[in-house]
C-alpha cells in the first residue's frame, strides 16, 4: 500500500489546456505523477453508468485512485420527511455511481448543526443514519466506504467527535478528515505538530489503529471567520494554514499510507502535486521506507 495523491475535480488548468471531458482526466493526472482523483456530484449524481464505467476502467489503466463526493443537500439532523426522502436518494445515487466506476469512498457532508442541542442533533441524526446504512446493506452496496466529513463552520454537523460518533454505526462508514475545515472550524489550531497528533490519535482511541493507516484525507489553505470556514485558498495565496509539511512529517513518522486529496480553489491538482513533493522530500531525509507511488 502507498500513500496517494490528488485533486478534488477539475483544476482550472485542465480546463485551459483543452480537456472538457471527466474522461481526459485519468491520463492527465498520470502524466503530473498524481494517483488518486475524487469525482465531484456536489450539484447531484448526474453522470451515466456508461460514461462512469468507462471513467473506471481508464482510471485503473493509468493507476488513479477513485474517490466520489457525493451532493451537498445531504441533511442527516433533518426532520422533514421530504429532505429525508431526498437525502436517502442522494447517498444511494452516490454509492450506485461510485460502483459503476469503481470508487472505494464517497465522502458525504453529514448535514446541519443548526439548534440549541447540538447532542440531540447528533442523536437524531444517528438514528436516520442507521436506517440509510441498513438500506444500504439491502441493495448490496455496503462494500464501499461511506465518509462522513469533518466540517468547518460551527453551524455545520461535523466535528471530529460528531464524525467519530457516526462510523461507530458500521464497519462501512469511515471518516473524511478534512485538516483544511479542522483548521477553520478551530480558528487556525492547526499551527504545531501536536495539533494533528492529538486529531489522529483521537480517532485511533475511538476507532482503532486499521482507520489510520488507510485514512481518506482532505486538504487545503483556508480562510476562515469567526463562524468558522470563509473559503479555500491555493498555495500561492500566502498567510493561509494549515501547513501540509506539519502532517506530512507524523505520517512518515507513523508509517501511515493516506489517499490525500487536495481541495485548493482551481489549484487542486497543482497542489496536489505540491503535497507529494513535500512528503516525498521529507520521507527522504528521514530514511524511511515507503513506496513511491
């Protein structure tokens, strides 16, 4: 196993050089030394099973990772039977896309924090949640990873505990730690080393060793409020944390093997690129042994 790099969708370069097509994609990334891609339906799972397939078997001819971010009106907190309806929807049109291009996680948004009890919130959304993963089982889709991911303003379901609390429901429910809403959604904790430790050790306590080492990741610079996260920035914007080196040095240290995906704002493929020669310069000057990818 090695560790994987690689952006969230289409960086506006891609774009630029004249590829229209999520089918171009697998080839370009290869050609920039990138292994892993997380397909983007945000906006809704629109894309074909056929168009999917083909997306898959290019993506493993050139060795691209497949990650599926699945739309972001997912509300698990919601009590109105239609959001539900529509959240039930989005989560097994994501698992079915994800299946037809055979992607090993779709990341999910858990929804709003919105309200004075923010344990009743959690609560309430667990017990939704158990009924969509028990829905899940039945139509034979419980072999692909479902990741909730870690959020970065404060009226948004999805701290690192809330996460935590949500994968304890099934062996196929995993976290998507985004260190780039961490960052925010603490009002730039992330400065120091200790900082990511205590984060990855928290979900080693409560979860187990076996989620580290293949942990879904995401990361980027971002703005942030008091609310918590404003926007994602790039690389080349400077005053913007959390630094990847910082992470980059304890999964040397621990031998931890993540798929990285890069979020940056229309940059995600550059930085990307970026974030493996950090860790790849790194992991040289420590000695340690890990395959290149």
């Amino acid at each position: 196993m090695s560790i994987r790099f690689g952006p969230a969708g289409a960086s506006n370069s891609f774009h630029e050089e004249g590829y229209k097509s999520s089918l171009d994609m697998p080839e370009w990334l290869k050609k920039r030394g990138l292994n892993a891609f997380e397909y983007q339906c945000g906006r809704g799972v629109h894309i074909k099973d056929e168009t999917a397939g083909r997306l898959g078997l290019l993506a493993a001819k050139h060795d691209i990772q497949l990650s599926l971010h699945a739309p972001y009106y997912i509300n698990l907190s919601t009590t109105e039977p239609a959001i539900q309806v529509k959240t039930r929807g989005h989560i097994l049109k994501a698992l079915c896309a994800a299946r037809a291009m055979g992607a090993k996680t779709v990341v999910f948004h858990p929804g709003s924090g919105t309200g004075d009890n923010r344990k009743e919130i959690l609560s309430r959304a667990k017990v939704f949640f158990k009924e969509i993963l028990a829905e899940v089982e039945e139509q034979g889709l419980s072999d692909i990873v479902l990741a909730p991911e870690t959020m970065g303003k404060q009226n948004q379901l999805g701290s690192l505990e809330e996460v935590l609390e949500l994968c304890e429901l099934g062996r196929q429910v995993r976290p998507c730690l985004d260190f780039g809403h961490l960052h925010a959604v603490s009002r730039g904790g992330l400065t120091e080393q200790a900082a990511f430790t205590v984060l990855l050790d928290r979900i080693e306590e409560k979860l187990g060793a076996s989620y580290l080492q293949d942990l879904h990741i995401h990361f980027s610079p971002v703005e942030f409020t008091a609310g918590g996260e404003k926007q994602h920035r790039t690389g080349l914007d400077t005053g913007y944390g959390p630094d990847f080196a910082l992470l980059a040095k304890i999964l040397i240290d621990r031998g931890l093997t993540p798929t990285i995906i890069c979020e940056s704002a229309g940059r995600q493929a550059e930085d990307a690129c970026a974030y493996r020669d950090i860790y790849f310069q790194l992991l040289g000057q420590s000695g340690s042994k890990i395959a290149d990818p």
